[in-house]
C-alpha cells in the first residue's frame, strides 16, 4: 500500500493540490485586516492620504461617536432642577463621604431635598455614621463631580456623565477588537450611545452606570489578556521544515503565556465593580469561567491533546491569583475612608471582642459585621414597589423605572398646549434596540452553540453575567433600569446580527447591497426610535396626547 505522501504526489499529476494549510498563528490571533480605502478615495483623496484616514479611523470613529455621545448626554444635564428618585440616597452619601470619609446621616427626604434644593442651600448632615445598603465606590464617583461641581445637580451628575460617554469609546474599541472591524465597532458604540436606558442613567447619580463602565473595562481587558497570550502561545510553536506552522503538542501543553498584566487590571476593574453593587461579584465568576474555557481553546489549537489538563496545570492557579485577590484587595481599599474614621457606622464593633476569629484583625471583623448585615437587609427587601418588576421582563421593556414626572400647564416649564403637559424622565431603553437585542441574542446562541464562535459565546456569557444572577432574587424589590450592566453586550449582540445581514467577505455584490440595506434600515430605524423617546429621556415638557402616543405598552404608565 502506498505511502500517504507517495499517493498525494499521484493525485497532484491530476490537478489536486490539497487543502489549504492552515496558519494556526493566525487561528490564534487572527490579525486586523487592512482598511479598506475605497470610500475616501471615492471621496477625492489620493490613494496615499486614502489608506492614511482610512488607519486612523481605528481611533478616529471611536472618538466621534464618543464625543456624539458625550454631547447629547451633557446636554442639560442639570434638568430636571430637582433630586431623581435615588438619587435622594446616593448623592447625598457621596458628599457624606467627602465630608468624612464615611456615610453620614441626614434628615428625612422630605425635609433634607428641599433644604439642599434651596437658595440659600442648606446641608444638615452630621457626623453619625449611618447604615447604608452599598458598598463605597460608586459613591465616591459621584462625590469626584460633586467635589468639583458642588452639591447640585449637575455635580452629582456630572460624573455619571462622564463614565456614560466614556464607555461608548471603549464599546467601540472592544466591538473592533472582537470582530476585528472598525465599522462593527463603532456601530455597536453608536447603538449604545442612542439607547434610552444607558442615556438615562448616565443623567442620574445612580450606582448601576458605575457598575457597568468597571464591568465593560474588565472585558475589554479581558480581550486584551486573551489576544497577548494567545500570541505568545503562538509564538511558541515551532517552524517547521516547509516555513509553515501547525500545531505542536509539546508546545501547546507547556508552553508558557508570559506575565498577564491586563489580568491584574481585570481584578481591579472587577473589584471596583463589586465595591460600588455586589451584582459585582457574581460577573467576577462568570468572567473567571470565560476567561478559563478561552485557555483551553488557546491550548487546543495549539496542539495540545489535554488541553484541559494543560490550564489546570499551566494557567488556572495563575488565573485565579491573578484576579480573585486583586479583586478582593481592591474590594477592601475602597473601604479606606471607614477603616480611617470613628464614627463610621459599626466601625467599632469587634473591638475587645474575642471569639473563635479575634485573631482577625478587628476592624475586619467589623467590616465582615457591617456587610452581613447589609447582605441581610438586601436579600430581604421585599417591600413592594409600584415600578418594580421581574427579570423576565427585562429583555422586552416590561416595566420600565419612573424617575421624575410633572404635569406643568400652559405657560409653565416650556409647556405651550392648551390642555397642559408631561414633563417626565423614564428610563426605558429604546425599544426597536432592545427587541432587535431579543433576535440578536437568539442569533448569538445559534452562532455558540452550532458554529463555535466565541465572539457570541463572550456576549452570552457577559449579558448572563449582568442578568441571571437576579433571577436567583425574584422576591426581593428589584427594578429593571439594573439591566443597564448588560446593555453594552445587547449593543455587541446587535451588531453581530447586522454583521451577518451585511454578509460574509465572499458574498457577491447583489448580497452586500440587500445586506446593507436591511441593516441600514435596521440602524436608521433604532437611531429615529431614540429621537422620538427623547422627551421622555431628557423630561421636556411635551402635549399630554403626545405623551399618551408614546405609552406604547400599558405596563409603561
């Protein structure tokens, strides 16, 4: 019988030449491809100035889409003129904490609101430390605006503001760096930036944007961790004889992928998440299992026969000290203001107290008291709520959060109709995005589990990440504006989708036309949906028919 080689050199007599060899360095990282300059040379440019605009679009498009969206959100920041549903809560704490490096205590909300609303301003906050029901870090982005800014409006908003534009720059940057494309990036950043629940809370002193810029930093990061390591893997393969590389069991098996240091900046990210809401914690596993299961499909490619064995003995106890203290240690920095102070609520509890821990030391065991207890008050929040609602409803904008409303008439607040107005902030996200996300995601679970795309199964696993965990606390008060964590994945997810529509790079010309049709139409249709929620996201004073028109669900009064 003939060799496998001697019968392949028969077959060439014939015309065969083989499959195509697979480079498994560009498997592993596959590279950016080259922009393409066609359109700015349609635009007159030469073809040298063409490809240079075309290189710096990289940075380019995010910046514009960003500053698009930093525009819209400053806008007006400080309206409505008054305190938003909790915001009643956090910047009031946050500028406790910079008054004492712990959360004071201040009269009731009916007393205290007016007070600091008025002119001249009142702040009757004194130095009892109070329970609160958060951990620090959010806070203290807040009290940074209010630092700056004073305590008003636009100073507990202002940094919200901030994150807000500043996650669509790195939404744009990390959709480039998962579909290696600048155009699916940047779309994914716009879609973002014209979504009415991120637009909303990134104009409200609220903890949840805070959570979900520190989440989107530690994927982003994550990408970065997966990208540098996978190259020095492949690095690591051997040449062989022809100049071409393939897989090596030995080198997939042993190899080393080098200091991680995106790695450490995960832990942080995530430990500054998890210190603003605990919800924070439970992305840290979620991104623990991810960032694992992309060792092992590193190390397969690479050659390895037990990949699984190789990140068990190779990356896992790295990956875990590299993260999980980090966070921890983080977690525990941003309790710096309480640790430092004497009257910070329960500061002083452990102290003489012995016990099976008292070799621990006591404030520690103070802190362990303290978030106990706050584990307690939250797990058992079932007060009812006239706008909570059920994650399951999530997804379809079932029961969106009221956050200020009036009803100014004719003359009053910009109202011009006769028969007066509305004037409301509801943080609602735009509705053709988030029923596009339900088909993109559906999308996204096919392109997992059939094709065996990690692109979609990173999505999938950063939207569970942000939304199963409540499901885990159906009884307890929740609201659906939490869903603002995921919002950048649903944004991710869309994108994919349109993608898709747009075609794979083979397609013939009749394909991509009907492609970008359908995806323009897509885009344009979202973009208009925005705009005419607008009112509804920024409270203008619009006709109460006009308000009504837009109550599309009766779950949305």
């Amino acid at each position: 019988m003939a060799a496998p080689g001697a019968w392949t050199n028969r077959l060439r007599l014939f015309g065969y030449t083989g499959r195509p060899r697979t480079n498994i360095r560009e498997r592993l990282v596959p590279p950016f491809p080259e922009p393409g300059t066609r359109v700015w040379e349609f635009m007159g440019l030469s073809p040298v100035l063409a490809y240079r605009v075309a290189k710096a679009m990289g940075w380019l498009g995010p910046v514009l889409v960003a500053v698009t969206a930093g525009a819209i959100r400053f806008w007006r920041l400080d309206r409505p003129q008054n305190i938003i549903f909790d915001e009643t809560y956090y910047a009031k704490d946050a500028w406790a904490l910079l008054r004492f490096g712990y959360e004071g205590t201040w009269p009731d909300r009916k007393i205290s609101d007016p007070q600091i609303l008025a002119h001249p301003q009142v702040i009757p906050l004194s130095d009892t430390g109070a329970f609160v029901a958060h951990p620090p870090t959010g806070k203290w982005v807040i009290a940074l605006g209010e630092w700056m800014f004073g305590l008003n409006p636009f100073g507990w908003r202002f940094m919200t503001a901030v994150l807000g534009t500043l996650s669509v720059l790195m939404l744009c940057r990390i959709g480039r760096r998962l579909f290696r494309s600048t155009v699916l990036g940047c779309l994914a950043g716009t879609l973002m930036a014209v979504d009415g629940l991120h637009y909303v809370m990134s104009r409200a002193a609220l903890l949840d944007l805070v959570v979900m810029f520190f989440v989107l930093a530690a994927f982003g990061c994550l990408l970065i961790d997966r990208d540098r390591a996978r190259a020095r893997l492949a690095a690591a393969l051997p040449v062989g004889g022809d100049g071409h590389v393939g897989p090596d069991h030995d080198t997939g098996s042993r190899a080393g992928t080098g200091l991680r240091p995106w790695r450490l900046a995960v832990g942080v990210f995530l430990g500054l998440a998890a210190s603003s809401k605990w919800n924070g914690l439970y992305v840290l596993a979620f991104f623990m299992v991810l960032t694992v299961l992309w060792d092992v499909g590193a190390r397969r490619v690479a050659g390895a026969r037990h990949p699984y064995r190789a990140v068990l003995r190779r990356d896992l106890g790295w990956s875990v000290l590299s993260v999980v203290p980090v966070a921890v240690v983080t977690y525990l920095a941003t309790w710096t203001g309480w640790f430092l102070s004497d009257d910070g609520y329960g500061r002083h509890w452990a102290d003489g107290r012995g016990g099976t821990w008292s070799w621990i030391p006591a404030p520690l065991r103070s802190l362990w008291h303290y978030e106990y207890g706050v584990y307690q008050f939250n797990v058992g929040l079932h007060a009812a709520h006239r706008y909570e609602s059920n994650p399951w409803s999530w997804l379809v904008l079932g029961r969106p959060v009221l956050f200020s409303y009036a009803s100014p008439q004719a003359g009053e607040d910009g109202c011009h109709a006769a028969s007066g107005c509305s004037q409301e902030v509801l943080a609602l996200g735009t509705p053709l995005l988030w029923w596009s996300a339900c088909c993109a995601l559906v999308y996204l679970l096919y392109r997992w589990a059939l094709r065996r795309d990690w692109r979609a199964g990173a999505v999938l696993c950063a939207v569970g990440a942000g939304w199963l965990p409540w499901f885990l606390y159906q009884d307890r008060t929740i609201f659906s504006f939490y869903a603002v964590v995921f919002v950048p994945y649903l944004c991710l997810a869309v994108a994919m989708m349109v993608g898709a529509l747009l075609g794979p790079p083979g397609a013939d010309e009749k394909r991509r036309i009907r492609g970008a049709v359908a995806a323009g139409a897509l885009v344009l249709l979202i973009i208009w949906n925005f705009i005419y929620f607008w009112p509804l996201y920024t409270g203008t004073a619009i006709p109460i028919d006009e308000w009504r028109s837009r109550m599309w669900l009766d779950t949305w009064v």
